[in-house]
C-alpha cells in the first residue's frame, strides 16, 4: 500500500445545501459527474460528498451503526488486482474487511475495510480517475465531444448576462440572430465589438472589450475563429467577478484554453450555439420538425413573447 489517500467521502443528509456551501468556500465542482455525487478536486486529491445513506450502504453498514461517522477514506489503486491484495493486507494487519472486492456498479474494481479503529477505508480501481508516478489523482476532466443535456440547460437557466463577443448589427449574420433570440429569452445582452463600440444593436450598447461592460458578466459566448479563443478567455478570466462560462460557437474550439478557464472554476461549452441548445431543450426547436433529442410530459415554462418556452432544468 502506498503512502498516500485518494478520496475523503463525506457522508451528507443535504447533497444539494453541502455541495452549495463548498462551492461558496471556493471549491470547483467536477462538472462531469453530478448525479448524486459532488466531487471537488483538492490539490492530489479529491474530496466527495455523497449521501449519508447511500455511502453506508456502498459500504455494508447500517446507517445506524454506533459510532459510524459518515466518513470514508479510499485508497485507489493502479490495477484491479491490487484491491483484493489491499484487502487481504488490511485483514493480515489486524482490520477487518466488511466487503470483499467485486465489480462496482460504475465500472471498477471496489471493497471496504475498517481498521482497527473502526475507521472505514474504501479501496478501489477507478480507470477514470488516474493516478500520477507520485500517487497524485485527478478528476478527469470535461468530455467536450458530447455534453449532457443537465450541463448544458445548467448554464442556461443560472446565467442571466451574456456577453457576445464578435456581435454583428448585420441582420443576415448569425450573431445577429443570436443576439436577438437571447435578448427575447430574458438575457441582459452586451454586444462587443470594437468597431461598432459606442453604438447600439437591438437597442443595446455595444462595446469594445470585455472590461468596458459595466456590469458582472454571467456568460461570454464567442464568435470568433478558433486561434482567437485563447485570448478572450484570458480576457474573461481578468475580470472581476469572473463569467460563470465561456461559450464558443458552432466550429469554434480551444482545448487549451478551455482548460484554462475550467481550472480556474468556469464552465465551458464548444462547438455549439446557445439559440440551437436553448430551442432544442425548451422542444422549440420541434415546431420546424427537428429532433430534439428531448422526451417529457412536463409542461414547459412560459416566457413573456410569442412562443417563449423556456427552461426546466431536471
């Protein structure tokens, strides 16, 4: 077993009020598992709130066990076969194993020991959490190939200022329309553009960096080429506060910057227009007989303005 901890587990009666009071602490939720989980990335190792309940029985416990705390530590190790050698040392060492390794429900490779404290380790193999030559492991990071629809409709629905950079008075260009369709959803929209700063588009003044926008900036959506990206982003990450997210447009994409800003706690979409996803997951997009890829019986949220379906989120 080597020197280290992979993963502190809390265990929560509130994931919801817990993850919140994390992120206001200034800790970066992992945006690419959300479902029933937070995970936040501490330096070489990674903190996990899940629920009370449902880490207890991961575990083999009863919830009312006397003295169970509702923590656990892991231990993550570099190969399936090293979970049941850690196991077996853990028992050799005067532990006790509460659940021999078997295949998680996620994928791996998973067992529990308790030492002879009662404290409770989980071991396990997670070929998604990669561990370093120093034992250091990383959350992974954003699959920007595909996104979920909770994701995307997230950023959506908590936004409410967007900065466009690249925004046209042009009516046939798409920025036009883009700008358009987010300022009849509700969005308070800045238009930057340095060559018609000072002037107005769709009513709104329009400006020539981001820096002259008089008010916080929830989103900056981008039309810009592709090599343009990495200085808008470090544009983005200058102000105070930052932007909750960096949107870039249909064939717009910057790996690198990307990372950049998710390092720094910013959401990031690429490669997609914001009119699209927000018609396509308020079924807009349905009245012109395309998929949208989206099944409910809810009844949609209304909007002021015609046909203004808006968002609900799961």
């Amino acid at each position: 077993m080597e020197p280290r901890i992979s993963l502190v587990t809390l265990g929560v009666d509130d994931l919801a009020r817990a993850a919140a009071f994390y992120e206001a602490m200034g800790l970066e939720r992992n945006g690419r598992f959300t479902d029933g989980v937070a995970f936040f990335q501490m330096g070489g190792l990674i903190l996990a709130l899940w629920p009370r309940e449902e880490l207890a029985r991961d575990a083999g416990l009863p919830l009312s066990r006397a003295g169970f705390p509702g923590v656990a530590l892991a231990y993550n190790t570099r190969s399936e076969g090293e979970v049941a050698e850690v196991l077996a040392l853990a028992e050799k060492a005067g532990g006790r194993v509460l659940k021999p390794a078997a295949r998680a429900v996620w994928g791996g490779m998973q067992g529990y020991f308790e030492d002879t404290e009662g404290n409770l380790w989980e071991v396990a193999h997670n070929p998604d959490f990669p561990i370093d030559a120093e034992g250091r492991i990383a959350l992974p990071g954003m699959n920007h190939d595909t996104y979920d629809d909770a994701y995307i409709s997230g950023i959506l629905d908590e936004v409410k200022t967007v900065a466009i950079i690249g925004a046209s008075a042009n009516e046939v260009r798409p920025s036009f329309f883009v700008t358009k369709y987010l300022i009849d959803k509700g969005y308070t929209v800045f238009p930057i553009n340095p060559g018609h700063a000072g002037k107005d588009i769709l009513g709104r003044m329009t400006y020539a960096r981001l820096a002259d926008v008089p008010e916080p900036i929830d989103m900056v959506d981008i039309f810009r080429a592709s090599d343009a990206v990495q200085a808008i982003v470090e544009e983005a990450l200058a102000l105070d506060p930052r932007p909750k997210a960096i949107w870039m447009q249909l064939t717009v994409r910057h790996d690198a910057a990307a990372r950049r800003a998710e390092a720094a706690g910013v959401r990031v979409v690429m490669n997609r227009c914001p009119k699209i996803e927000y018609a396509r997951l308020a079924r807009e997009i349905g009245w012109n007989g395309v998929n949208s890829r989206v099944i409910s019986s809810r009844k949609p949220v209304m909007r002021s303005g015609f046909q203004s379906f808006g968002i609900r989120r799961k």
